[in-house]
C-alpha cells in the first residue's frame, strides 16, 4: 500500500499541472484577512490526531492481508516490546523506505494542515504520527530511517503539496469548482477528505497571499547519449524513454507587497514520471526560517534555512536525502528584458544510496551526506529561458551503520526552453547523473546521460518574471 501510494504521487500532478497552467484569477478567495481569521477559528487539533491514527490502523489492516510475513500482525504485546526496543536502521525495499514512508509522511502532514493548524504545528503532527507508526503499525523494531524519511521528509514533501493543492481552489481560471476540487483532492488527498468530510467547517482556501510563481509541464521523448552501467544487474536498460515532468517555484523574490513569514513561502517543486521506472525524480524544497533582502535597484532575493526531500532514480543508481541547507533565491535584472533568476545552497542530509537492480532490493546504505545545490534560469523577456541546475551529493561513512566507504553523486541538468505560442513551448534538455563510490570491496562508477525533446505547456506566468521595478 504505501509503495502504491507513492507511485499514486507521480501520476496526481498532472491534473495539477493542466490546472496551474490556466491559472489567472477567479475561484474560491475571499479577502485575505478573512480567510486566515477564519481558518484560525475554525481549526482543530483534535480531528487530526484522529485521522493520523485512523489512517495508520487501516493501513496496517490493508498491510496485513496485502504482504505475507507476520511484519503487520501488531498486538499489544508487540507494541510494549517496541517501547523497550532501541531504534534500528533498517533494510525495507528502496522505493518503499525512501518514496512511499514520505510520501505516507505527507498524508500526516495534510490531515494537520487542512484541519487549519499552522506548518510547524503540523510538522510536530507529522513526526508523532510517524512514531506512532513505527510503534503500533509494524511488529519489527522502530526505524530511525523511516522517521526521519515520514517524520521530517514528510512534512517538506506535505507542505508542498498541501500549498498546490490550496493554490488550485485559489485561483481557478474559469475551470469549474467540482475540478477544481477534484484536483486538489488528488494533489493532496487529506485536503479533499477534510473538506469533503467536514463541509463549510475547512473550506476557507489557505491564502497564497498572491505568490509569484512559475509553472510548467512537459511531455518528452529522451534518448541515451551515455551510459556506464557498473554493477547494476539489469542485463537491458531502456536507451528511450518518454517523460512526464511538472514543476513550480513558488513565491519567487521581487513583489514588494510579497512576505516571507511562514515556512515554504518559497518552494521549488518538481517530479518527473517515467515509462522506464514510473518515478525519475521527485524534488522539493522550500524556505523555512528567512527573510527577504535586495541589493541596488536591479536585485531581489530571499535568504535563511531550506529543508529539502530529494529523490532521483536514473535507471543505474538511486539517492534519496532528508536535509537542511542554508542558502538563497533570487533574481537579478539585468536588463529591460532579461532577467537571471538562482538559488544556491549547501548543506547536510541523512541520505540513501544504492545501485538499481542489485542482487536484492534492500541493497543499499545510509550515511550523513554534505550536499549543494545551484540552479540558474537566465530569461530573455517572455520568448526564451535557459536553466542550469547542479546538484552534489557526498553520502560519508557517518552513520553508515556496517558498509563504511563512501559515495560522491553529481546531477547536471541543462534545458533550453522557446515559447513558440502563447503559453506553448519546446524544450531541449540535457540530464547528466554520475555516481562513484568507494568501499572495501572495490570502486564503482555509474554514469547516465540523456537528451530529451519536450512540448511544454507554460503557466500563465510564463517564464515567472514578477514586474517588481
């Protein structure tokens, strides 16, 4: 179930996506001021805790008759032993530890924040639930990787969906509010539940407060141009593949009438489905404690602590990390017409990393992993955009549990985007993932690379340029 439900995170955005990019005005806003009164009114600490410990039990029902084994068949006396255990780190297949625990992390998130309880309040939900989880919904010894992957993972990856989701019901563009609502259920599921289940009681729309952003989503065929397989068993990896990619950056720095006084005022956004193996990528981060800044009348930017989930799959070799970072967002005009939006960051994360198709699908290590990130978008005017994004991932021996060695992971991204037709655009994008690690039974070196053609349907904010001067 939980892997379901992560594999259901890739295919729920493209409905979004569609929705973002008709996005004007219209919808469901009332007057600012209004809303958050009466979200503040309204909210409950109650009904959350409730659903938390709901959704687990039927989780572990659905568990128990889905997988075989006794990992599910909880009893009061499996709880108690639990309380007395110390916590493990354990070996649970890849994509179920890293993509399904967040995103199972997320829906804990979600049932706090549509019950109107403000982020770090929800986040503090999100860790309990998950505790609970790893006490009464499994037999085996409590996980400090599934707590930090649902406990803290969750709640980056919650808050960025919860905010799309609210963004879909904000601002409609003409589109009917039975779709909207249907899409905002599927973006974030306990957003839908409680304002399907609740009535009037949940549906004042969280305010953007009218966030710049920028949305856009692509359709691709991607062919190999690079390939070093290392150890990986998989006797035929696919060269071509087609993609499904949407992203967002949210509350991009600039408007003058625009704070940065709640965590993921700004977040950056980003999944990408395969035909290949269903889920490439799924990326966010988002400011939690900062502020705003600007240097001469031409620079714009925002500052403080990021948290981050990351997951990246390029068919060779999987990471997935957990951090927080210190660093910036923000953009520098140029000129009239051109515009040269960033962010860079550094910091550290609790990080997985292991090669796709080893020998068993628990073939994998943890370790604390100092990582950084730059990105860079150059805009000229409304026609063409050019973004570079770097990633690097160094995955230490600390808190590596018995593997020792090391792992270095370097993602390079380039994309050359022409909008051809009102919000239609063509993209040429090239991907570069490399991995090498060292351990005592020897190195490894895992190289892909590949170049994509996209159609992409921009937001109606195009290339995200907010008239700020």
């Amino acid at each position: 179930m939980i892997r379901r439900l992560a594999f259901g995170a890739a295919s729920i955005l493209g409905f979004a996506a569609g929705a973002l990019a008709e996005e004007e005005s219209g919808g469901l806003r009332l007057p600012q001021l209004g809303v958050e009164k009466q979200i503040e009114a309204r909210k409950s600490y109650t009904i959350p805790a409730l659903e938390i410990i709901g959704f687990d039990l039927l989780l572990n029902q659905f568990n128990r008759r889905y997988f075989e084994g006794d990992d599910y068949d909880t009893s009061w006396s499996s709880i108690k032993e639990n309380l007395q255990r110390g916590w493990v780190t354990d070996s649970d297949p890849y994509d179920i530890n890293q993509l399904g625990h967040p995103y199972q992390g997320s829906m804990y998130h979600g049932f706090a924040r549509s019950a109107g309880l403000g982020y770090w309040e929800s986040a503090a939900y999100t860790f309990a639930g998950s505790i609970f989880w790893e006490i009464a919904g499994e037999t085996t010894p409590p996980s400090r990787n599934d707590q930090i992957n649902s406990g803290i993972g969750g709640s980056f990856l919650g808050e960025a969906l919860f905010r799309m989701s609210s963004l879909m019901l904000e601002r409609g563009g003409g589109v009917p509010k039975f779709w909207r609502e249907l899409g905002a259920a599927v973006v974030s599921p306990p957003t839908g539940f409680n304002r399907l289940a609740f009535g009037e009681r949940f549906d004042p729309v969280f305010s953007s407060r009218s966030a710049p952003y920028y949305s856009r989503f692509g359709l691709a065929l991607s062919g190999t141009t690079q390939n070093e397989q290392g150890n990986s068993t998989s006797a035929h990896l696919s060269r071509d593949e087609v993609l499904a990619d949407f992203s967002i950056d949210y509350g991009l720095p600039g408007n003058p009438d625009y704070a940065y006084r709640r965590p993921f005022d700004y977040f950056a956004f980003q999944i990408t489905a395969s035909s290949v193996n269903v889920v490439e990528n799924v990326l966010t981060r988002g400011l939690l404690v900062g502020d705003d800044y600007r240097l001469g009348p031409r620079y714009r930017g925002v500052w403080g602590l990021y948290g981050g989930y990351d997951y990246i799959a390029p068919q060779t070799y999987r990471v997935s990390s957990t951090a927080l970072s210190l660093g910036t967002t923000a953009e520098w005009r140029l000129s009239e017409i051109v515009s040269l939006q960033g962010t860079l960051l550094g910091g550290v994360g609790y990080a997985a990393v292991g090669t796709v198709n080893a020998t068993t699908d628990s073939e994998y290590h943890y370790g604390l992993a100092p990582q950084a990130l730059l990105a860079l978008r150059m805009i000229f005017g409304d026609r063409v955009s050019f973004d570079i994004t770097g990633r690097e991932y160094f995955v230490s021996k600390v808190a590596a549990a018995d593997t020792g060695g090391h792992d270095n992971i370097i993602r390079f991204d380039a994309a050359l985007t022409l909008r051809l037709y009102r919000q239609q655009a063509v993209a040429v994008r090239y991907l570069h993932n490399r991995r090498d690690a060292s351990f005592p039974g020897g190195d490894i070196t895992q190289t892909r690379a590949t170049l994509g053609l996209f159609y992409v349907l921009l937001g109606h904010d195009r290339f995200g340029v907010f008239n700020w001067r």
